[in-house]
C-alpha cells in the first residue's frame, strides 16, 4: 500500500502570538504513521499541533495538511480541515452545558449525519471502545478527569478521521488504563490512520513503536530510536 | 452496582434566560406603549376634525332643485364625509330644542336660514383646503355665506402636530434604547457561552451550524418578551378603557394588532440580529483572545 503524505511543512515558524515557539520547522506525516511528540513542558508541542488543525496561524513557509494549504485556509473552511482529524485536546473541550451522549452527538450532527439510528450506533461503538458504555447520560462535570479524557478520545474516533492529534491523552490516567488507551489508538493506526502523540509518558516510546520527534530549543527534530532517553 | 441516575440537563425550551426575557419584555411594552399612544392621537386627531362642520348657510327662498345641486356636488366631491340638509323648519326644531324658546314666537316669522351641514375627511380638514372648498362653492347661487370654524382647526391641527412630533422623537429614543438594552443582555447571556462556541469551532462544526441553535432559541426568547409585553399592554389598554369609559371612540382592537404585531416583529428581529453578531464575534475570536477579554 503507497502511503499517503497527510503532513507537509517546510521551513514553517510558528508564533504563538508575537512569540516564535518553533522555527524552521520540516515535518513529513504519512499516512499509518505513529509519531510521538516529546519536549519539556512549554517546548512548542501543543502548539504545533494546534497548527495542524489551523488555530494558528501559519505566516511562512510551506505548509499543508490532508490537502489543505494551511496558508492559504479560509476560516470559513477550517470546519472541513477539523473534520477529517480527529482531535484529543489537552483541555478536554467537553460541551459542558450537555451530556456526554449529547457532545458525541453535536460532533455527528454538525458533520452531517442525518440518520439517527446510524448516529446512535456510532456513538455506542465509540463508547465501547473506550470503555465508557455506561456513562453517556452523564454531564462532562460529573465525570473524573481520566473519565472526561476518554470521551474526548471517543470523540476522536467518531468520523473514522484520516488523523488523530492527541496531546497526552494519557496525562490524566492510571498507568494501567493510559496503556491500554494508547494501545487502541495504536491499534486504530493498523486501519492507516495516523497518530500524532504529544506525550511526557516516555515508557511508552518502547512499548509501541513510531517515530519520535522532539522539540527543543525552538527546534523541532527527528530523533533515531535510541537515543531519545 | 448501583447507579445513581444524573439529573436531567436543562435544555430546549427551559433553557431560556429568564432575567433577560423579562427584561426584554419590559423594553418591549414601552416601545408597545408609545406606539399605541402615537396611534391613539392620531385617531383621537382625525375623530375631532371630522366632527367639525362646515356650514353652507343658504338664503332664504332657494329652491329644492337648487339645494338638490349644491347637495350633489357635496356628495360627490371628495372632500365630503357626509353631507346633511338641514332645512328651516328643523333648524328652528334644533334651536327650541338647544334653547328652549321659539323665536317666532316674538319675530312672527322664522329667522333661522337653511343650510347643508358637511363634515370634511381629517385629510381636508385644514385652512388651506377649506379656502378651496369654498372657492368651489362659489359659482353657486343661493348660498348665504360659508361657516367653518378655522381657528378652531388650526389649534387642533398645531396640537397634534406637536404631539405626534414629541412622541415620535420618543419613540426613536426607546428604540435606540431597546436595541442597547435587548443588545446588551443577548451579549452577556452569550458571553458565558464563548467556551462553548470555541469548542464547537474545534470539532468541525460549520459557523451556521453553531449559529442555528443560538438564533433559534434568542428568537424564541423574543418571542415569549413580546407575548408578555403584549399581555401587560392589553391590562393598560384594557385598564384604560374600563376606567375613562371610552372604549367606543377610539379603534383600539385594529391599533392594537398593529401595536402587537409591531413588538412581536422587534422582539423577534432584534434578538435574532443580536445574537447573530454576538455569536459571530466569538467564532473569529481565537481561544487565546477569549481568554484576555
């Protein structure tokens, strides 16, 4: 199978705000990827993968994503970029004013699903992947943060994205529990989507195999398997 | 294991603020206010000018086909709202009747003249039309002279022109004052709502589909204010009328359609704009701003 070039940034800063936070940025994501993202805590990594889905801007160089030239993106047109990556925010993201049944809901219907029997069955599925089948009626609040992870997780996976941007996704769980959540999404990779992790969990880097990428210093970087401890 | 069922979450139609649509429907019921005012001195207006004759006093031995023709000509002008002959004999009936005595009875003839009592449309009830009126009557014989009261039309029309004048000015104010006002609380109830329009953004939804639900339910919002202002200006209207007794002269139910209809179309309108701008406003907004606002 020829992989497919979902990622392409070259010689692109990125400014958060007035400040630079990675510059000269060169990026290459196949599809069926899995790459991890490492870096001390305010290195840049949330922020490149904001990026990616356009909620920064990009002001130089060349940089496309799943066909899109994120230069270029309207902001009437980022809803189609988001939609085909699938997003696990640092912050959750939840709708907080709704259930949790209602947020995997809002997700479906605002990509245009119109069935609703086909709307529920994907919100179960999704559910069951992640191991919270029983706690759809609940509101995000009444979840514990490991709980709220999960769901952002299932919402990830409910449009079957081409990507998925997962900024530690594994933060807020038990070792047991983030293990087995990396393991689905590494799982989810073997169906060719691509994973990008950005993760402080370095146990896992040997656990499951892919690309490590580290920022530093403004510097994004590619680095071979073992030298990453 | 035992699960404790969650409260249900607070949605659809409950889901309205109601601080900001009581408050909304107060705004409401002054724009409603001066509107059915403005209404009412109009008709009041037109009501008085229509009630003031205009006398063709005719001479003393006219003949009927005489009177048949001027009283032709009245009616089918279009100045006439109604055209009355009023004949010697029942004009001297009118005056025993307003004064108790019959003049022939010390003249030894009847000294009250014939004459066509006209009562103009509100439209032609003014100075100026009533000199060409008069110009139009002039080629006919037998007329004694014309009488209409023409101060008394010029007070009547100065006065409501007035009037109208500071209630209109008033009805401008409160409507800058409602767009401010029904503005300002669809912005706030809103603004704690940023969080959520910038989440919606980040999963894929499409600006109108994040903006539907918020148009939807302000507008209904709106609506409710409006139904309520309605409520509390039909108690006035109702109040007004049971209390001064003149529910016969003015055409309150037409007026107060209007009125209504008025306050339902900006209630509606007004919070649908509003909202549209403030959801608008949080969905160019990056996250980073909302944070600094």
């Amino acid at each position: 199978m020829e992989k497919k070039l979902l990622i392409k940034y070259v010689d692109v800063d990125i400014y958060q705000q007035e400040l630079l936070v990675l510059k000269n940025v060169q990026l290459e994501v196949h599809s069926g990827e899995f790459v991890y993202l490492v870096g001390k805590v305010g290195s840049g990594k949330t922020t490149l993968l904001k990026s990616i889905y356009h909620e920064i801007p990009i002001l130089s160089g060349v940089a496309g994503v799943l066909g899109y030239d994120l230069r270029d993106l309207k902001l009437n047109d980022s809803p189609f970029l988001r939609r085909k990556i699938g997003i696990v925010f640092q912050d959750f993201q939840l709708l907080t004013d709704r259930t949790v049944y209602q947020n995997l809901n809002f997700v479906l219907k605002a990509t245009g699903w119109k069935d609703q029997i086909a709307i529920d069955e994907q919100i179960n599925s999704v559910l069951i992947q992640v191991g919270m089948k029983e706690k759809g009626y609940k509101m995000p609040h009444q979840l514990s943060g490991g709980e709220q992870q999960r769901i952002v997780i299932a919402r990830a996976l409910l449009n079957s994205p081409e990507m998925i941007l997962a900024d530690e996704p594994t933060g807020n769980l038990d070792p047991e529990t983030g293990n087995e959540l990396v393991e689905l999404l590494y799982k989810i990779r073997l169906s060719g989507t691509t994973v990008i992790m950005a993760t402080h969990n370095l146990n896992l880097l040997d656990k499951f195999q892919g690309r490590v990428f580290r920022c530093e210093n403004e510097n994004l970087a590619e680095i071979s398997d073992e030298s990453y401890i | 294991m035992t699960q404790v069922k969650a409260k249900a979450p607070k949605q659809g139609l409950l889901n309205i603020h109601l601080t900001s649509t009581i408050s909304m429907s107060l705004v409401l019921f002054l724009i409603g206010m001066v509107f059915l005012l403005l209404l009412v001195a109009h008709d009041t207006s037109t009501y008085v000018k229509e009630n003031i004759n205009l006398s063709v006093i005719l001479e003393d031995g006219v003949g009927k086909q005489d009177v048949k023709r001027i009283e032709n000509f009245l009616t089918e002008s279009s100045f006439a709202k109604s055209v009355d002959y009023i004949s010697k004999a029942d004009a001297l009936k009118d005056h025993i009747a307003n004064l108790g005595e019959n003049p022939q009875d010390f003249l030894g003839y009847n000294p009250l003249k014939a004459s066509i009592e006209v009562k103009l449309h509100a439209a032609y009830a003014n100075n100026d039309s009533v000199t060409e009126i008069e110009a139009k009557l002039k080629p006919f014989p037998h007329i004694n002279r014309i009488i209409y009261q023409k101060d008394m039309v010029s007070l009547v029309n100065d006065n409501v022109k007035k009037i109208s004048f500071i209630l209109l000015g008033l009805a401008v104010v409160l409507l800058f004052v409602s767009i401010a006002l029904i503005n300002n609380t669809i912005r706030l109830s809103l603004y704690s709502n940023r969080f959520l329009i910038n989440t919606m953004k980040l999963v894929g939804a499409t600006p109108w589909f994040i903006r539907k639900p918020y148009l939807m339910r302000s507008m209904l919002n709106g609506l409710i204010a409006a139904l309520i202002s309605i409520l509390l200006l039909g108690g006035v209207v109702y109040f007004v009328q049971y209390e001064f007794g003149i529910s016969g002269m003015m055409f309150y139910s037409l007026n107060f359609l209007f009125v209504a209809f008025i306050v339902i179309l900006s209630g509606v309108f007004l919070s649908a704009v509003s909202s549209y701008f403030a959801v608008g406003k949080y969905l160019r907004m990056h996250s980073n701003e909302m944070f600094s606002m």
